[in-house]
C-alpha cells in the first residue's frame, strides 16, 4: 500500500476491534469507538461505513489502539481526561481525574465559595483549577511534592486559564497557620495491601504516590487532619475524598483531632466517599 493509499472505515474500525478484543478489553468495538471520537474530535458512529480514512490518520488511530491494547489507559492513550467543566491534559505524571472526585468541587463551593483555598496533593491541579473557574476564591493554591504533577497541573493551567498558584511541598507544609478559608484533598487512602490488588491499568500507569496510603491507608489522612487543623482559620472548612471502606473511622478520628460539625457524604454512586469538617470557632 503507497503512502497516499486509504483505508475505509469499515475496515479500520474491524481491524482496530480485533486488536482491542486480542488485548482482552470487554467491549473492543465500543472502546474502537471511544479511540477514533477522542482522536479524531468527530463521533465514529456517525462516519459512513465507506468513508476513506488517509493512510497516515489510520496509522496515527492503529498505533493508539494497540497502546490501549496493551493495557494503557485511555486518558493516557488520548492525552486528555474531563472533570467537571474542564479538559485536562493526562499522563503518567499523575493520578488520572476521576468522577466521583467531582463532588468535593461542589462541597467546599458549597461551603466556603469565597476567600483562599488549597488543594493539597493536587496533580493534574483539576480540584484546584475546577475551584478557581466555578468558585470566587481570592487565592487558590496547589500543593504536591511531585515536580513531574506539578509540571502537568501548570500545562493544565496554561489551557483553562485557572488562577491557581502551585507550590512544591509535603502536605500542608508550605501553609502559614490560619491561613485558609478551606482546604481539600483528595490524599492516597489504599492500603498497601489494597494497592497491590489494583488492575494493572490502574497499578502500572499511575503514580503509587497518589494511591498508597501506607499499612492502613491513612497517613495522608491522619497528617491532614493534624496539619489542616492548623492550616484553617477558626470557622474553616475541610474536604476529603476518603474509602468508603474506612469512612466512619475518618469521622471518628477528625473529631479526635478536633474538627467539628463532621459529616460523611455520598459520591454520585452513592458510596461514602467525602468528609466534611468545620473548624472549631475556637482559636
């Protein structure tokens, strides 16, 4: 075939579901689809069957197809992840924007829509910029001690335009005391054990570092607890995205910390996924 030569779409699209099935993905045509939609910035279902596809566009789709085939994720595969009102640039560098992280956006503008605010273990910086664009922070800061995440969170800033200010530092380290208004998080909470367990495509593609929360999944959590209890100003609000698992026992141990008014909430599947905290109005 010369460098010139087309492909239809019929027959790109059988050999693209082959691959995929070969990879073991459940539903290799539905994924096939999925692939040309993100790639190409038009729906596959709505390309005629016969429509002639260039030689280098089906060479530029196939390489992808076997990337995912090989067990990449596909926000990897693509290079872009949506969260909320946003398209972010995704890669190895950090944990990949999930949908059920979307509701500690909606409960710290909720909550506490004005003011400063910081997202600590930001990566791709989509808590932090999503509350820059929906909320009216006069500061939004994001906090990670991976430059390699900090890097793609300012990529991602430079595409959204979202006034947010990275810092490199460990958790709540880089924060003045009673400095904030809010403080959200969405910190490692899999146990050791847990992260073992994880699929590859979760395991061998995303950092360890956004997901391993040590033996029992909660130092991330139990630092934040002590450290944002000084971060926030009396009156503050804390945000967590924890396991549903340990959920109750996250309550428990941020009233042992002090935090008051504690409340755990549900993610849009309804598993218990969110804590939420106010600072006592105590200095």
């Amino acid at each position: 075939m010369g460098p010139d030569t087309a492909v239809t779409w019929t027959a790109l699209l059988a050999e693209a579901a082959a691959a995929l099935a070969a990879g073991g993905l459940a539903s290799p045509r539905r994924e096939a689809h999925r692939l040309w939609t993100e790639l190409a910035g038009e729906t596959a279902a709505l390309v005629p069957p016969d429509t002639a596809v260039a030689r280098a566009d089906a060479e530029r789709y196939l390489a992808a197809v076997h990337r995912r085939a090989a067990g990449e994720p596909l926000a990897h595969v693509s290079g872009w992840a949506g969260f909320r009102h946003l398209t972010l640039r995704s890669d190895r560098r950090a944990l990949i924007p999930r949908p059920e992280t979307e509701g500690l956006v909606e409960l710290i503008v909720a909550h506490a829509p004005a003011g400063r605010v910081a997202d600590v273990g930001t990566g791709t910086g989509c808590i932090a910029l999503s509350l820059a664009v929906e909320g009216r922070y006069s500061q939004v800061i994001g906090i990670d001690t991976s430059t390699a995440a900090l890097e793609l969170a300012r990529e991602n800033r430079a595409l959204t335009g979202g006034r947010v200010e990275f810092v490199r530092g460990d958790l709540c380290q880089p924060l003045a005391a009673g400095s904030l208004d809010a403080l959200v998080s969405n910190p490692p909470y899999l146990t050791d054990a847990e992260y073992g367990g994880l699929d590859e495509s979760v395991r061998h593609w995303e950092p360890r570092l956004a997901l391993s929360g040590g033996p029992d999944g909660l130092d991330a959590i139990l630092a934040l607890l002590a450290q944002g209890f000084e971060a926030v100003r009396p009156g503050g609000w804390l945000a967590m995205e924890i396991d549903c698992a340990r959920a109750a026992h996250c309550a428990w141990r941020a009233g042992e910390f002090g935090w008051t008014d504690v409340a755990i909430h549900a993610d849009l599947f309804g598993r218990e996924r969110y804590l939420l905290a106010r600072r006592s109005d105590a200095p």
